[in-house]
C-alpha cells in the first residue's frame, strides 16, 4: 500500500496525501526514465495518481511495473554484461588508455587508424581520424569525428562532447580501453 488509508469500517476511507500522490509520480518518472512506461503512458498515469481518492488506486498505477529488487537484479545483469569484456581471464586485458600527460602543453589528442594520429589504434572498424581528446582546465572530454562506427563510452554512443572521469570505458570500433586520468603533477 502507498500511504495511510484508514477503514473507517463503513466502506468510507480517508483521501490519500498529496505527499502519497507526490511518492507516486516520483516513481512512475523513475519508471518513464528507465523505460518501462511510454511518455503518454507517463503522462496518462500522472494525471491519474493526481485525480485518485484512494491508496487501491494509487497502488493500481504501480502494480504492472518492477519492485526494487527486479530493477535491482535487471541492473546487476546488465551491469556484468557491461564489464565482461574488462573482467575476461580467457584473454588479455583491455588496454589502458592513460589520459595523455605525454606533453604538458598539447591540449588535444586526435585518436584514430592513422599513424599519424596521437593515439593510433590498427583496427580496421576505427576511422582513420576518429575521435578527439581534449584537455578543458582539469577535465578531458571526448568527442566523434562522425567515425562510421562511433565511440562509445560505458557503452553509451556519444553524439556530442563527453567529459570524462577515471575508470570510464570507451570503445572505437571494435577497440576497448578504459580511461586512466592522471594524477595532476605537484
């Protein structure tokens, strides 16, 4: 049950909270956000919870999507599906890309199948100027050249210019790395 209703014993029951409805719509937008409701579904729930007079009804907008646990389990599958390729001992490891401290002064970094790229990967499924790292203050960011394959970082294709943090998983073509920040010097 969402709230407190109280059977008064006749039939009769007090009217939900506005905190129960607010409870609700907080996870029927969880749900929106992680793909279990359409927008319209979303919306329609929405003003449905905001229109109920009793927790039954409250709890029906709640009752064909996943308990926390499910989600839980749904995240944890996906999440080992994720880090397989790092975690592998059937093969050697990803390598690592160091965030480049090679050069105090160089800001950017062209990644690529070019040699002539500052980091120069020799698979066929990279783009000869496939990505771009750049140094902004203390962060790198990542951008695609519009590679053919795209670039992804924690499995995730990038469309615009992504800030990077320690440990992030990034993959041009069929290479994957994983993002080593440096420790500023001192």
């Amino acid at each position: 049950m969402v709230g407190s209703q109280t059977d008064l014993g006749s039939g009769a029951s007090v009217r939900v909270s506005d905190g129960d409805r607010e409870r609700v719509g907080s996870v029927l937008n969880l749900a929106c956000q992680q793909g279990y409701l359409s927008i319209e579904t979303f919306s329609h729930r929405i003003d449905r919870a905001f229109e109920s007079k009793t927790t039954g009804e409250l709890d029906a907008l709640l009752s064909d999507l996943p308990t926390v646990g499910e989600r839980f389990a749904q995240l944890k599958c996906a999440w080992r599906r994720l880090t397989k390729p790092l975690d592998r001992t059937d093969g050697p490891p990803a390598p690592t890309l160091i965030s480049p401290a090679w050069s105090m002064t160089q800001v950017e970094f062209l990644i690529g199948r070019d040699p002539a790229c500052d980091i120069s990967f020799g698979d066929s499924a990279i783009s000869r100027r496939h990505a771009r790292l750049t140094r902004m203050g203390r962060a790198w960011v990542l951008s695609d050249l519009d590679s053919l394959n795209g670039t992804y970082v924690n499995g995730r294709p990038i469309t615009t210019a992504t800030v990077l943090a320690r440990h992030d998983q990034l993959r041009f073509g069929e290479t994957v790395t994983v993002f080593e920040r440096p420790t500023p010097p001192t």
